[in-house]
C-alpha cells in the first residue's frame, strides 16, 4: 500500500470515527501520520590498520593485454585526427566507435589475432611473475 493511500484512510479513519470523543493531540497525530525518520548512523567494521591506502601496484607486474578494439583504435586514431582537425578527445573516440562497429569479421581478424597473441603473453608474463612473487616470499 502506497504511503499517500495510507494517510488519506487514516486521516478518513479519523475524521469519520464515533469512537473518538476528543480531538487527538498534536503529538500523538504527529506521532501516527509522520513517517519516522531513518537512523544514519551505521555500524562499521573494524578496518585494518592500513585504513584508507591503496594497494600500491608492482611496477615490475605485467601489463595486460589490449583487446581487439584497443589495437584497432591504436591504429585508426592518427586517421581520425588527420580527417577530422580540431576534433575533441570524445569524438574521436565517437567516431572510432562507429567505425568498429561498422567493421566485418573479415576486417575484425587481423585486430582480434593481435588480442589474442597479446593475450597469451600477458599470462605467460604472468605465470613467471606470480612463479618469482612465490620464490621470493618463501625466502
């Protein structure tokens, strides 16, 4: 039941009630119409003792691997600039957008073959990192 649908039957309720023989008080009408209001205080955990830091990233960790449209936007975006002078950060990327999406999977192979080689020597780089991370903390 909605909230307004509730205070329009109360306040019908009341209006139309025999059984009131007085007028109710300000406090106890104000107490039965008004919604209450919500606590905001909340209940924390206790956080460690490294509050509010950021895990510093490794700079020896690998970079991920670009996926096929990153290559594809690598490639076309000096295109885009030579095309469009003057044109903002956003558009070209609006633009870059359109014309991937206006690609064939024939025109897509060559960009998702790129994706798929960067990707495997983004886990093979991996795969070496986290064997070092392990050697290292053993010692």
């Amino acid at each position: 039941m909605s909230t307004l649908r509730f205070y329009s039957r109360l306040d019908t309720l009341i209006a139309c009630s025999n059984h009131l023989t007085r007028p109710l008080t300000r406090n106890i009408h104000t107490a039965i119409t008004m919604p209450k209001e919500k606590a905001t205080t909340r209940k924390t955990k206790a956080k460690a003792d490294n509050t509010g830091k950021k895990k510093t990233k490794d700079p020896n960790a690998p970079k991920r691997g670009m996926s096929a449209y990153m290559f594809f936007a690598q490639a076309q975006r000096d295109n885009v600039r030579e095309e469009n002078p003057g044109i903002g950060f956003g558009q070209v990327g609006k633009v870059l957008g359109e014309r991937w999406k206006a690609l064939n999977d024939k025109q897509r192979q060559p960009y998702e073959a790129k994706a798929k080689a960067d990707k495997e020597r983004y886990e093979s780089e991996k795969a070496s990192y986290n064997a070092n991370e392990e050697e290292e903390d053993e010692e």
